[in-house]
C-alpha cells in the first residue's frame, strides 16, 4: 500500500473523532487542563492562587510540553482534538512502519484492524502520554528492524527515539526495549547457524539504549515515590494479612479478561463482544484458507507480549492500571506481523472492511451524541460566578462506565471551556503541576476526613466531604437513570439534562 491511500484509510478512521464536540475519553481532559494551566498561569490570577509549576524529570512530561508550546499557537477549544489526533496518527503510522520493516510491505489487512485498535480500552481511559510513546515505540521497532546492517546509524538514532520514548512514558519505553529485544531474538532464531555473537551484539545494542533513562528515571521523583517502580509486593502483603488476597486476584483475573475482549472498545461490554466474535471468525478463516499469515519474526515479540498480558502487574513506573495496556501493545504487535499468504482472500477483505466500517460509524454516532450533554453542561456551569473553585462528581458506581453514560470528562471541563478551578492531575512525582491555595487546602481536608468507603453507593457522602473541605460549588453529573442524583440540604443553583449545580458555601 502507498502512503497516499494509508493516510486517506487513518482520514476515515478519525471519523469518531471529527464529529464530536468533546471526546468521551476518561482521563484525558485532566491532562488537558493542567496544559491550559501550565500556558496561561502567569496570566490569571485564579490559577496562580490555585496551581503552581512543578517542572522536573520526569519520565512522563513530553506531552505537557508539546501541548504548553502548541497553545501559545493554537485555540484552547481545537487542542484536544488535535492532540488526540496526532497521537492516533503516530500510533497508526507506528504500526504501518513496523509492518512494512517485518513483512517487507505495508499490508491493507495490517491497516484496517488497526483502526478500530485506535479506540482502544486505552484510549478511552486517555492514557495519552502512554499512547503516543506506544506508537513511538512501533516506529522505534522498525527502525531497529531496517537498520541492522547499520549498527552505529541504527543506534545513533535509536538513543535519541529512545529519551523521547522515555519522556512520554516510562512504561512505553519498557515495551519499546521489549519489542527489539525480541526481534533481536527473532531474527537469531531464524539465522542458520546460530552464532551467540550476533545474538550477544544485538542485545548489546538494546541495552545500551537503556542505559541514560535508567538513570533519569533514577534521579526522577516518580522513583523516589512510594511504589514507583511497583507496588505489587506491598499490595500482595496488604492483602494476604486481610483475607482478601483470593478475592482481589478474582477481580483483577475478572478485569484482566475483559482488558481483553474489549481492547478494541466501543460502546458496550455485549456489543464489543460481539464485534470481537465476528472479526476472530473472519480472521480465523482466512488464515484457515493461509489467505493471511503471521510473518515469523513476529513470533517472539508476540510470546513477550502473550507473558505480560498474563503476568504484568497492575501498578509499575508509577502508573496504575499497566496490566490493561497489555492487551493492547500484544494486538498491535500482531496486526503488524499480518502478510499475504499463498490462498486468496476473496470476499473476505472486503467483508473485514465492512466490519470495521460498521464499527467505526456506531462510535462515530455514539460519540456525536455527546452534543447535546455537552449544551446541557454550559447552561448549567453558566449559572457560576466567575473565577470559582469548583469540584465535579459523577455519580456513578464503577470506575469506568461506557458511553453514552461516561462522565469523567466534565468536570475538567469546567476549567477548559469555563475558565474555573478545579482539581486536577497535580501529582508532583508523576506530573509538573502541584494544588496550592485553596486547592491544596481541600485536598488536604478531604485526605484527613475522606468520605468513606460507601462513597460510591451513597454519593450524598461525597458532597458532603466537599463541604467540609471548603468547596463553594460542587457540579453533579448522572451516570445513569437507575443512579440518581442525591438529595442533599444544599441549593440547587441550576440543573440541565444529567448535571446539577450545588452551592455548598454561602457568600461565594
């Protein structure tokens, strides 16, 4: 395939993201906010009153500085649809690159399961630092895979794709030195003889790659932290000395599979499941029929990757939820070792086109309709003075509800599109940004008297531990018709659609 046509297949694979006012992405709004926070702080007293820079090492920061420089250029409302847009493209173009460098071609079945690979269980959390070292990576890997016969080019390049890796995401620099360390041992396997030396340079090579964000990550305050390189064995300890070491596995076993059936996620766990049955039926025969075959080098980055979905633990590097990003860095490693084989697909491609065509056009309706939850959040936020200090509350009872129901992106919102401040991801050891002022008063109340752990189920708990912590406001959003809205003794200064506007505090 030439790049003209792979770049019109990722234009229509961006459908989802061009038709919606805001992007049904979990976590990915906090990121946002703390990048307008960081680009304007200087000039608004409300964030200088609320945040503070917290600039370092750190093995997680690249994005923040991309996006703090792409604002002073680019409108606050278009960033994160252009963030999100050069992310899925890097990761697209990863595995396009790293598919032509394996089988010799890039291949149209590669790119077509790639594409509904993009909206993946990842994405949709907004692991966006994560992703973009991901596809970072693919790319490293192929240029790992095309230079071999070039040793001081290969590496000379490699070192610097490998600090831009690093400063993505630490976690993403692992996969990376994963992926060619096991190409090194898939093209050493291949070779006839085998020579230890040839197998012996290679990893060499990969380990000196290391060798400088192992030290940055050692002077960095991620390692520092309480459990930065992981905290599975403390976790593990907790556990086993309460009796719910059996439970806990249960639930993580539980996760993990679903990780998996869903690492292409849409709108619903059943209708991702059977989108999943279909495309395996339709792979399956095809190469049943050898129409489609996996190139043998990428057996063993595909084993590593089959070992870390089973074995990664959860937290690792500072980051929670590392086991379910395995899935996906396993399936984009696949689809990149995807080749013709000798039968003929038929009417098979074609019908994987539809399948992926489908799918991309129900979250593209699925995700448009966040329109109209979106006016009903601005007619609410509206009803605030301006230059508030505001929390936000889905009330919910999981920690990732599928859409149309997901409300974790509005309450970043109220900075991004309104201007007020809010909580954000401010975690000195994992990003550049800290609470001050009033911010860090209430976070540190709420640490003191958190509202308990029926907070889920009861939802009034949590508004009421808002009040205590001096929060003037509080932004309510329905999950879910079955999940009301709490009765609380506070006023409701407005009320739209799902969200709700409480004032806690009189005279704000």
């Amino acid at each position: 395939m030439r790049w003209p046509a792979a770049m019109l297949l990722l234009a229509v694979g961006l459908l989802p993201l061009i038709v919606t006012p805001v992007l049904p992405l979990i976590d990915f709004y906090n990121h946002v906010g703390r990048f307008q926070v960081l680009a304007t702080l200087t000039d608004n007293p409300l964030f200088a009153a609320n945040y503070a820079p917290a600039w370092d090492i750190l093995p997680n920061v690249l994005l923040d500085v991309i996006a703090v420089a792409a604002l002073h250029i680019v409108p606050l409302w278009l960033l994160p649809h252009l963030l999100a847009i050069f992310i899925l493209s890097v990761l697209f173009a990863g595995v396009a690159m790293l598919n032509r460098a394996i089988t010799g071609h890039t291949r149209w079945p590669a790119l077509l399961l790639t594409l509904p690979l993009l909206y993946s269980w990842i994405f949709n959390w907004g692991f966006a630092g994560f992703l973009l070292g991901l596809g970072l990576g693919l790319m490293g890997g192929a240029w790992w895979q095309t230079q071999r016969d070039r040793p001081v080019r290969r590496v000379g390049f490699a070192l610097v794709l490998a600090l831009a890796i690093f400063f993505c995401h630490a976690l993403a620099f692992g996969l990376f030195g994963i992926l060619i360390a096991s190409l090194e041992l898939g093209h050493w396997w291949q070779q006839r003889p085998r020579r230890l030396a040839t197998l012996a340079s290679g990893l060499g090579q990969c380990a000196l790659l290391a060798v400088v964000p192992a030290l940055l990550f050692l002077a960095s305050r991620t390692a520092t932290a309480s459990g930065g390189v992981t905290n599975a064995d403390e976790s593990l300890a907790r556990l086993r000395a309460q009796g719910r070491l059996l439970d806990r596995l249960a639930e993580l076993a539980s996760q993990r599979l679903e990780t998996i059936v869903r690492v292409a996620e849409g709108w619903s766990y059943p209708a991702d499941a059977i989108w999943s049955l279909l495309l395996l039926v339709l792979l399956g025969l095809a190469f049943r029929r050898r129409a489609l075959q996996l190139a043998p080098l990428v057996a063993v980055p595909a084993l590593a990757g089959v070992v870390l979905v089973l074995l990664m633990p959860p937290a690792l590097f500072g980051s929670g939820y590392v086991s379910d990003r395995m899935p996906l860095f396993l399936a984009l490693v696949l689809v990149a070792g995807i080749m013709p084989g000798p039968g003929r697909l038929g009417l098979l491609l074609p019908g994987l086109a539809t399948l992926v065509a489908a799918r991309l056009l129900m979250l593209a309706a699925q995700w448009h309709g966040t329109a109209a939850d979106l006016a009903d959040f601005d007619a609410v936020v509206r009803a605030l003075p301006r230059g508030q200090v505001v929390a936000g509350l889905p009330v919910r009872a999981t920690p990732h509800e599928d859409m149309p129901n997901r409300c974790e992106m509005y309450p970043p919102l109220l900075l991004v599109r309104h201007g007020h401040a809010t909580p954000l991801f401010a975690i000195r050891t994992a990003q550049p940004l800290e609470l001050r002022g009033r911010l860090a008063v209430a976070r540190d109340e709420l640490a003191l008297r958190p509202p308990g752990l029926q907070s889920r189920e009861r939802p009034e708990l949590v508004v009421a531990a808002y009040a205590r912590a001096g929060y003037p406001y509080v932004l309510l959003c329905q999950v879910a018709a079955d999940r009301p809205l709490p009765e609380t003794p506070y006023p409701v200064v407005a009320q739209a659609g799902r969200f709700r506007l409480l004032k806690l505090a009189a005279g704000q």
